[in-house]
C-alpha cells in the first residue's frame, strides 16, 4: 500500500482555484502585474496549490521567489528577507543593495522606535528590490502564512500596495483567519484597495475528498473508511492524518481493490488528531467549544451561552475566533462544527465529571428554550 504520509500529495478538487491563478501568471508573462490573496483555514491545501502555481510558472520558465512567515520572535523583516536575500551565495550577485540590507539587518534593534532612520533605510531598500526585480523578466513572489510574518515585513506590505501590482509579478499572499492581527488587517485592506484578487480555499466536497483518499491509497475506499473520512469536513490535512493514523494502528486492509479499516478501537485515536488541529486557538475559545461539544454538531449560539452561563454578546466574540478559523460555520441561526472529528475529539477532552454536568445543565437550558422533549432527555440520560 502507498505511504498515505506522503510529502506530496495530489491537488484534488481544486480546478478551478488553479485555473485562475495560472489565468494571473499568463498576464503577468505578458507584462502585467497582478496580486491574489489566498485565505483558507489551516490544512486546508493553501500550499498545495502553490506548490501546484509554482509548477506551472517552471513549465513558462517565469522564475519564482518564495518565503514563509516564520512565527513569534521572528527578526525584523525575516520573512522579506527569507525571499530576497537568500540563499546566500547569490548575495554577491545581487549588488550593492543586498549587500547594504544584509549588513543593516545585522544591527537593527528589536525596537523600530529606537533607530528610525535605519528602518526607513530597510524599507526603501527592500522595496527598491521588490519594485525592480521585474526588470529581470516576469516573476512570481511567493508569500506564505502572513498571519505568522514579522511586523516590519507586514507593514512594508501593505504600504507598497499604495503603487499597485509590483511590475511584472504575479504575487501571490496566503493566510488564515486566525490568530487576528491588525498589521495583517492592514496588508489585506490595502491591496484590496489596490484590486488585488481574493481566493478563499473552502474545505473539499464529499466526492473530492474520497478521492484524495483514493490518490493516497491507490485503490477505493471502503464504507467504513468512507465514513471516518466524512468526519474531517472536506480538511485535506485531516484526511492525509486519519490514514496516517490507520496506518499507525495497522487497522487498513485491502480486499478486492478497495482499502477498508478494521475495527473501532483504533478510532480513539483520532481524538488526539482532532486536539491538534485546533491547538492554536486561544484557551478560551477551545473551552467554549468543548461546551459547545455537549449540545451536539450545531447549536445556538443563545442556547449555548445560556449552557456556558455567559452573555450571548461574549459568547459571540469569543465564537468569532472558531469563525475566523474555519472550526465553525454559520447555518441560517445557528452554528455547524466544520469537523465532526475536531467536535468528537473536544468532547472527549472534557473530563467524565464536567460532561455530566454540562449535559445536566444543557437539559436544563433546552427544556426552557422549548426543546422537543425526546432531546432534553438524551441530556438527562447522559447527565446520570
């Protein structure tokens, strides 16, 4: 059977997405400029297509320019200088201007307060790069997880977006709704001020994902892995861990050209898949959510500040980060979990005592809303 870990895995379900980037990269060979912003929550294939975008730039011969945001405690300009000023041994290639940035990176503070000029200078310095590297011919300028780049970089980002598209680029900025930042809420004002494309990656249909599957496993997939893989809502990257996890438990089997799992035990281990797909939300809101667990895969937003004992108004702000990521969705007046895994494996965080608790109390808040009766004592029957 195929490694389903895979490093490189197929890009499924996303024609059209690529259609129009490679749409943008024949403008920018012909002499244009354009820009497109790629949001999507985490896992969900962001570079992947980039990786596919870049595939197509090497079959024109369009050379491409590719950094990543590195995180917390990221240098000053760590992400534009992960573009421009590497690999090191093309520096001296590159004049003077590279060689004047590499040196005052060295000796910048932490603080922009503190030497003014010196950051004014790495700003027009890394512009000027940016603003000219088109004269080389067309080129792509990769910018990935800007919701991790450092504040320098963000900041000279959103003011270039004064000047339009960089000549002869195609650049291409990929980002996540979460963790909010109000320097990456000004690069995405600007250049959508400037026209710059909008590409949201939603989570793959049904069809699609069993067919990723299929990709990774070189063969169909049985009903029961169908139905472990429908819990991961469309997340390439779930997908990809529910059969690395399969594998891990030796629970795949193929028989007559389809690979089905065996067992259930092995699905406790998804809870840790699940937990980790959402560890980067704050402590508050995956306690909210783990509340939100108990009333099922959609609730009420009311309903479920009435379970938290909270304000519906902070009940909402705190959501609007589950929102920003992807975790939940809105349908008509309430709630969907995206993921029923990341949903199951919430619940099964909650230690015995407090799920009990909560399903008490739920019963409590939905006999008040005027719930069906047979709903309330599902609530009661798990509260014992």
């Amino acid at each position: 059977m195929t490694e389903p870990t895979s490093p490189v895995r197929p890009l499924v379900g996303r024609g059209a997405e690529l259609d129009d980037l490679d749409d943008l990269l024949s403008s920018v060979s012909a002499g244009g400029g354009a820009t497109v912003l790629i949001e999507g929550e985490a896992g969900v294939g962001r570079t992947r297509l980039v990786e596919a975008l870049q595939g197509s730039a090497a079959l024109l011969g369009v050379g491409v320019c590719a950094g990543r945001g590195a995180g917390p405690g990221a240098a000053p300009y760590a992400l534009l200088a992960d573009v421009l000023l590497a690999p090191a041994a093309h520096r001296e290639a590159r004049g003077p201007v590279v060689a004047e940035l590499g040196a005052l990176l060295d000796v910048l503070p932490a603080d922009r307060a503190d030497a003014p000029a010196r950051y004014a200078r790495a700003d027009e310095l890394f512009a000027a790069l940016l603003r000219h590297r088109g004269e080389q011919g067309p080129w792509v300028l990769v910018l990935e997880d800007l919701h991790l780049a450092d504040a320098c970089s963000l900041r000279l980002l959103a003011a270039l977006a004064g000047e339009g598209p960089l000549p002869h680029a195609l650049t291409v900025m990929t980002l996540r709704g979460v963790p909010h930042r109000v320097e990456l809420d000004a690069v995405v004002a600007a250049w959508t001020r400037a026209g710059a494309r909008y590409l949201e990656l939603v989570p793959l249909a049904p069809a699609a994902t069993v067919e990723l599957a299929q990709h990774l496993l070189h063969g169909a997939v049985g009903p029961a892995l169908r139905g472990v893989l429908a819990t991961t809502g469309g997340n390439p990257r779930l997908v990809v861990d529910v059969l690395r996890t399969a594998q891990a438990c030796g629970v795949l089997e193929r028989s007559r050209g389809a690979v089905e799992t065996v067992g259930s035990a092995w699905l406790d281990e998804l809870d840790d898949v699940g937990r980790a797909h959402v560890a980067y939300l704050g402590a508050d809101v995956l306690d909210l959510l783990g509340t939100a667990s108990v009333l099922g895969a959609s609730f009420v937003v009311g309903d479920l500040a009435a379970l938290a004992d909270e304000p519906v108004a902070d009940c909402w702000r705190t959501l609007r980060h589950a929102l920003a990521a992807g975790v939940v969705h809105a349908r008509g007046d309430r709630l969907v979990f995206r993921h029923d895994l990341v949903r199951t494996a919430l619940y099964a965080g909650l230690s015995a005592e407090r799920r009990r608790a909560l399903h008490a109390r739920a019963a409590w808040a939905l006999r008040a809303a005027g719930a069906p009766s047979h709903v309330v004592a599902a609530h009661l029957e798990r509260a014992r």
